[in-house]
C-alpha cells in the first residue's frame, strides 16, 4: 500500500500580523491608534462606557467564582464529615508547601524573558498613547466594580 505524504504549510503568526494593517493600526507601538482620531470627550465617554461594563461584568463574575469555590469547599467539607470522601490532608498540605515553594523559587529571581518584556513595553507604549481612554477606562471600571 502505498502511504502518500502528507504536507503542512507553517504559518509565522508573529509575520502573518505585521502585515495586517488593522492589527498595526491598533497595537503597534510606531502607529498611531484607532482612538487618537476621536476627541477628548469622545475618548472619555468611550473608555468610561467599556470600563463600567467590564468592570460589571468582572463584579458579576468574580462573585459567581467565588461563591462556586466556597460552595465547592463547603460541599467537600460535608462530604468528609459524614463519610462519603476520605480527604488525605496530609497529602493536600504536601502539595500546597510544594506549590509555596515554587511560587518563591519563580518570584525570587525578577528576570522576564525577552518576549514578554517586549510586550510589556507595547502595552505601556499604548496606555500611555491613549492616557485619555485609559482613564476613562480606569474610571468606568472602578464604578462598574462598585455598581
């Protein structure tokens, strides 16, 4: 039987993005951005409208999180209590010193890779393009948090 060969194309998605116009039009640092063109106001209301509603839905979120985390710890509490699970806390303490450690071993040395810092500084580069929108954003996710 003859076995055919299949090929793949490799796509660079780092080169496939420089050459979209739109992606640089927004992200990329040496480009002005798509809010720059709006005025003052504009970028205030605009910043304030997406901030409040992330802000909300992050509020919303977070409390359904959290109340699914405790829920779940109540429920496993319950259930160890009255037989139905055996929880080896030995076992559990081993593994949250083990995860302790490595969270010192990974926060001690402050060294970021190249990549990340070069996105890092892409995302100050714009925040502080659009200092604007970013307050506006700031302001309006705060208020969403407290609504």
């Amino acid at each position: 039987a003859g076995a055919k060969e299949d090929s793949f194309n490799v796509i660079d998605l780092a080169e496939y993005t420089k050459n979209r116009p739109w992606w640089r039009k927004v992200f990329a640092p040496s480009s002005g951005s798509s809010a720059e063109k709006y005025n003052v106001a504009t970028q205030l209301v605009i910043g304030g409208v997406t901030g409040w509603c992330t802000g909300f839905i992050f509020q919303k979120v977070g409390k359904l999180a959290a109340t699914a985390v405790g829920g779940g710890f109540f429920l496993l509490q319950i259930a160890n209590h009255t037989g139905y699970i055996k929880v080896d806390w030995k076992l559990v303490e081993r593994d949250v010193n083990k995860a302790k450690q490595q969270l010192k071993f990974h926060s001690s040395g402050n060294k970021m890779s190249p990549e990340v810092k070069s996105r890092v500084d892409e995302v100050i580069i714009f925040l502080k393009k659009n200092i604007i929108l970013t307050g506006g954003f700031a302001g309006g996710f705060l208020l969403g948090m407290a609504s």
